[in-house]
C-alpha cells in the first residue's frame, strides 16, 4: 500500500488542451504490484493491484486509472447444498476499478485542478491550484462539490467570459469602507473575507467564511530564491490544524522541517543531512526524541537505488530496492519487511511492484 500511495497523487488525468498536447507522443507505464508469499520454500506472487498511466514525452501525465484483485472470498464464493454441496465460485478473478483522478491544465501547461473520482465515478472532491502572476503557488484548496452550494450567476458569467476554473471577486459598500473578497472554483463560493478599510487603505479582518464543502486548504510562502519557506493547514469551517516552516542548506537542499500543531506548539521536526550518495532524514516528536529515521542510497546520476526506515531506536522497519533496466527506466521495487510475522529472512521481499512501458 505505500507505492499505491504515493501513485494517488498523480493517478487519471484528463487534458483538455489537444491542440498542444497533440504533438507530443503518447507513452504509457503499467504498475503491477504483487504480494510474495512463500508456501513450502516456494516464492509465490499474487497480483493485487495495477496502475495503468498515460503520459507525454515531457512528463506530464495524461490519464491514469488503479485497479485492485482483491476480491473478498465471501464476493467469489458461497456455499450451496443439495447433490453439489460445497463452496461455489460466483465469479472469476478480475481487476476492479480503485479510483480515478483528472488533471487539468491551463493553456500555459501548468497544473490548474485535479478531480478525483471514485469506483462508481462519482467525484470524491476537487483540488485548485492558485499561482502568482509570475508563476509561484500561493494555494490549493480541496472541497467535496456535493457539498458545495452553486453560484449560478458565475456559471452565466464562465460562460459568457471563458474565465478560468478559479476566480475572484471585490465587493464595496455603498460607502466604499468595507470590501468583501469573494473567491470561486467551479462557479462554487468556497471562500469569502470581509474587510474593514481605513482612509489609508488598511484592511483591518472583520469575518471569514468557508464554504461546508471545503475539506482543505493550504496556503504557501516562498523565499527569495522561490523556495518554500512556510506552509499552512486549514481544515474544515477554516479551522488551521497545522503548519509547517522549511529551511535549506548552502546548496538549496532542505535541511530542516518543523511542524507545529493548532496551538501552534511543535508537534514533530524532521533534519536532512546529505553525504555522497546518501540523504539521511531524521524525525523528532514534539519530545525531541527521534521517532523515526529514513536513509536513502543513490548512484552517480542521482537515481534511488535504496530506501531503508528505521524506529527511534535503530531497529529496521522495512526496506525498499529499486531496480532499473538499461535504458534507466524504474523496472522494479522491492519491499523487504523482516519484521514481518511470516518473513524467515530478508531476501525474500513482502511486496513487488513491477513497472512496464510501451
């Protein structure tokens, strides 16, 4: 489940931008991944899930959907009577659809929005992206639109203009001193912000609004160099759950992350040291003691090779191996978890994810 999981994050993508994605071939990677089992000093493999993904040259990712062959037994089988007594297979093996996701872009190739869709494809909720005018990400922000209440006067007004998925809005009082910043996605007010204003143009907070679809929202500071230095959580009605600052070493790398909760108390840090080959990261709870310690090993052009977790006080956890073919194209991932009730040794790997291309 830890590869599925990172394989979420940029799983069915739809791109409604054919005149400029068009001249780009379309490439397509498979992830099979298998359970290992070992059944007298037999290694056997059980497919238990897929990711099927398109993508362009360029990397960006067209569409994508994961499937599951997991099925329960009492779904294959029932128990019937008569002559034929016994279990009864209902229905084959086959692959079931996990979810999907789409990935929209605008017309200058950058992510706008992602909708993710469950197995019956009903959509599980939206994700917006907000950038700057030179290209910087200020926001994104996640809401379930069937919990979102329609504005149908943007509707008209999307359909009239052609404006993009996310915009904004500024309403004056009569006496121009209070200002409501109102924004949309999708024709949804998801946010609304009344102000204020002095004669000098202060704006002095006076109400926040969230709409009851919003699931959440985070919101991004950049340093100098247009790196992250400050990320913060807000959850549900705008209730801020957390927040995260980032700093970075002599060579941009990140060197230190701390998070702290609602109370804005440290709730874990987690420290990067780098040698040859090797990045070490480092967790820490809101003790000060270590929680938590991932090394990664990497060749000479920088591909991951090794992956290995450790608790707090240096035990193994489990290990991941990366293998690639020969034109340096992820083939395999090995995970190796010698904790693991019915593990004997570590060379044979609990989890396989094999990757094919076209």
């Amino acid at each position: 489940m830890y590869l599925l999981e990172k394989i979420k994050c940029c799983i069915l993508i739809f791109v409604s931008m054919g005149t400029i994605f068009a001249q780009q071939p379309i490439q397509q990677k498979i992830i099979k991944h298998y359970h290992v089992v070992v059944s007298d000093n037999n290694q056997v493999k059980e497919l238990t899930g897929l990711a099927q993904i398109r993508y362009l040259s360029d990397g960006s990712i067209l569409d994508s959907t994961n499937y599951s062959y997991v099925t329960p037994l009492s779904e294959k089988y029932a128990y019937v009577g008569g002559s034929e007594e016994g279990l009864q297979l209902l229905r084959k093996m086959d692959k079931e659809i996990i979810d999907r996701y789409l990935y929209e872009y605008n017309l200058d190739g950058v992510l706008e929005n992602i909708i993710c869709t469950g197995k019956t494809n009903q959509i599980l909720w939206k994700e917006f992206y907000k950038y700057s005018p030179n290209g910087v990400l200020l926001k994104t922000i996640r809401f379930n639109p069937d919990k979102a209440e329609p504005q149908q006067s943007m509707v008209r007004l999307k359909k009239q203009n052609q404006i993009s998925s996310w915009t904004e809005a500024f309403v004056y009082d009569t006496t121009g001193t209070m200002m409501e910043h109102q924004e949309f996605y999708d024709e949804f007010l998801i946010e609304r912000t009344t102000y204020r204003l002095s004669e000098s143009g202060k704006q002095t907070l006076l109400q926040e609004y969230y709409d009851p679809s919003l699931i959440q929202k985070s919101i991004y500071k950049f340093n100098e160099l247009e790196k992250i230095k400050h990320q913060l959580i807000v959850e549900n009605q705008g209730i801020s759950v957390k927040s995260i600052t980032f700093s970075y070493d002599g060579f941009g790398r990140q060197n230190k992350t701390i998070t702290f909760n609602e109370d804005g108390l440290v709730q874990d840090s987690i420290k990067w040291v780098y040698k040859q080959n090797q990045a070490i990261s480092t967790h820490y709870n809101e003790m000060g003691y270590i929680h938590r310690q991932f090394i990664y090993d990497f060749d000479s052009h920088i591909k991951l090779l090794k992956e290995r977790h450790y608790d707090g006080v240096g035990n193994l956890l489990f290990k991941q191996i990366y293998s690639y073919s020969e034109n340096d194209r992820l083939f395999m991932i090995r995970k190796f978890n010698p904790n693991h009730p019915n593990r004997t040794n570590d060379k044979i790997p609990l989890n396989v994810s094999i990757f094919e291309y076209d």
